[in-house]
C-alpha cells in the first residue's frame, strides 16, 4: 500500500491522568522516514469528576464492571471534545481537516513482566477510551489500543514514543537523548548515526506521579508549579539514599514502570518516611524532585553513556517536567558534569508538551498503511509489529 501525506489528530493522557493533549500534525512520506509538521497542539484539564473517577479506578482493589464501562465510554466523549475543541481554534492552520485520530487511551494498569494467573504466565495492559465514540462523534476513524501488540510479541508494550524520537532527532554526527518527564519519565536515546535497530529506551523511573502526589497530600495543590515549593525545601540524603535502592533502579533495559511501582501506595510510605527525618513538608517534596532527577541521571550514567561513544551529547527534556525549573536546575547540574548539554524540546520546535501526543498521530499513521510502530530495541519485543486497532466510521 503507497502511502500518502494525511494530517492526523494525536491524543494522549498520561499516567499523571491530570488531563489530556492534543497534536495535530501533518505527515509526510519520505525515503528513509516520514516527515512531521505540527498544525496544532492543546492541553486540556481532566473535569474534577472525571479525574476522581479515573484515580479511584486506577487504585481500586476491586470496582464494579459497570463502573468500568461507563468510564471508558466517558473518556471517549472526553476525547473528541477535547479534539473538537483544537480544530475549532486552530481551524485556519488544519485548512484539510483531520483525516485520522490516534488516540493512546488513559491507562488504567500495565503490567509489563509476566505473573502468575489463573494457572498461566502473562503480561498485559489496559487504556480506556472507547474509540467508537471519538469516531462516530468526529466522523473520522480512529486508530486506538497501541500497546498489547508489542506485548504480544514479547514487548513490553513501552515506551512507544522511540519511533517519534528517532525520526525527529536522529543526528549524524550528535548523540541525542530524548528525556520526557510525565508522571513516569522514560529517555530514548540515539547515539551519533546509529540507526532505529540500535537506539535505547526504557523508563527512568518516577517523573512527576511522586512530586504530585505529594504536593497534593501536603500542600492540597495539584502540583508543584515551576518547582517553587521544591525550592524552599531541602534533600533529606538519608531519604534519598534509601530510595535509590529501590529494585526497579537495579534492573536493565529493556524496562517500564507505572503506578504499580510508584503510585498511591509508595507515595505514601515516602511521605511517613520524610516525617521521620524533618517536619518541613518541603523537604518532602525537594526529596522527591531530587529522586526524579537523580534516578534520570543515574539511569544515563549506567546504561547510555557508554554507548554514547564520545560524541557532543544534546539532552533534550520535554513532558510537564521540563517546566519544574528546580527540577531543571537539579538535572542540569548533574548531567552536564556527565558531558550533556541540557535543553528544552521547544528548542526543536515542537513544544515539551505536544510532544507524546504527535508520537500517537505518527504511530496511527504507520497503522493506517500497516507499517511497524514499535522498536524492539526499546521494548523488547522480539520482532517489528503493525501497533493498534482501527475503528472505522
């Protein structure tokens, strides 16, 4: 099947779950790679109602069928709004309309390793975010459930968003590492003219989802807004000595994590575990930022620097981390004594937030014209898989 350009709505909502962004970009075939314009991007805020609900499914021990089901049909509604909004105000930039929407879903849990159920081993995962709904709403077909591919076929189903990094970033003669910062942070990195089948990719850990969860226990705001309260505190070392020794940092790409790892629970055995050390509820959230950062830095240290090969190495940070300036400031400090250059994805002229929502509109379109959307380097998987499901109008 010839492939044509297409200009295609990506839609994300991350593990944070405080809302969802929209990427509107125009795809172009190329020789080597497909050629990407972004049209458009918005940021919208989950309703206060649907948040609670989509955190209390997240963290639910057990929750009734019909409580998932009609999550999963509010989130569809929710995204084409979402959608919907975006062209109305950048109509004059989207002058062909969209022709596909690919949308992630809001993962309610991904077990990435394989357990024990039922008498067999598995791995698996779940988004929400019924992709009838968008499509009938806009009359678009949409490309959804883009990660139980990977993981059929030995993956880890993350991180997805390598293709994009790869495409958009790949150098001849500049190493690039790609950092997001959502509620968990990944990196892709690409050495100095290597190709797709040999970059690097894995999750770093924890990005926002402890500083927020914190910040929202102690200081009841949704999160610390250009890391100012992280400023005021202190690193308790002791604190943060001991939580580097958590076993996820132990394991060897390719790895992912989520909620299981650091939600809920683990944010709150940090917080009794800081009240031990200092009363300053600051201190608490400085720690925190300090895990995200040193963990990155840590992560890069082990297991990309050396394959890095002594090339000028730019470290190019996007995701809602990228506006924390503490957290900035601390990453910076660290990771240019490692030979890195720290920038802003804005810098590349694609903005820190749009950037895993275009990653979606880029990986509906290799689905469209059933091309490979996963990297086995990045997630494990044993072969190159066509990512997703359509849903037609």
């Amino acid at each position: 099947m010839s492939t044509k350009a297409m200009t295609i709505a990506g839609v994300m909502s991350g593990t944070s779950a405080d809302g969802i962004d929209v990427a509107v970009v125009r795809i172009l075939p190329g020789r080597q790679r497909a050629k990407l314009t972004l049209l458009a991007h918005e940021g919208f805020p989950y309703p206060a109602a649907l948040r609670n609900a989509i955190l209390a499914a997240m963290n639910a021990a057990s929750i009734s069928t019909a409580e998932l089901a009609r999550l999963n049909w509010r989130l569809g509604l929710e995204y084409a709004d979402a959608i919907r909004r975006t062209v109305a105000k950048h109509g004059a930039r989207i002058e062909t309309g969209i022709d596909l929407i690919g949308c992630h879903g809001q993962t309610l849990y991904h077990q990435a390793r394989t357990k024990r159920y039922a008498g067999r081993n598995l791995a698996c995962t779940w988004q929400l975010g019924e992709p009838a709904v968008i499509a009938q709403a806009l009359r678009v077909p949409v490309v959804s459930n883009f990660r139980p591919a990977d993981m059929a076929a030995g993956g880890q189903g993350a991180p997805l968003v390598s293709l994009l990094d790869y495409v958009l970033f790949a150098d001849a003669k500049r190493g690039r590492v790609l950092q997001n910062i959502g509620g968990i942070a990944n990196l892709t990195a690409i050495p100095a003219g290597a190709g797709a089948d040999t970059l690097i990719a894995f999750d770093t850990g924890p990005g926002n989802m402890v500083i927020d969860a914190l910040v929202q226990k102690l200081f009841d705001k949704p999160y610390d807004r250009n890391g100012a309260i992280a400023a005021r505190g202190k690193v308790i070392p002791a604190m943060l000595s001991a939580e580097l020794r958590h076993r996820y940092y132990r394991i060897a790409p390719p790895r992912t994590a989520g909620r299981e790892e650091f939600g809920r629970e683990y944010a709150e055995s940090f917080v009794a575990a800081c009240k031990k050390h200092s009363k300053n509820p600051e201190d608490a959230v400085t720690t925190a930022t300090a895990l995200t950062a040193e963990s990155i830095t840590r992560s890069y240290a082990r297991f990309v620097a050396p394959k890095m090969q002594g090339a000028k190495v730019d470290y190019i940070v996007s995701g809602g981390g990228a506006r924390n300036r503490t957290l900035m400031m601390m990453l910076e400090e660290r990771l240019t004594s490692l030979g890195c250059e720290l920038a802003s994805i804005d810098g590349f002229g694609l903005p820190a937030e749009a950037k895993e929502a275009a990653a979606f509109a880029l990986l509906a379109w290799q689905t469209w014209y059933r091309l490979p959307g996963n990297v086995p380097a990045a997630t494990g998987a044993e072969r190159a898989v066509v990512l997703g499901q359509v849903t037609y109008v």
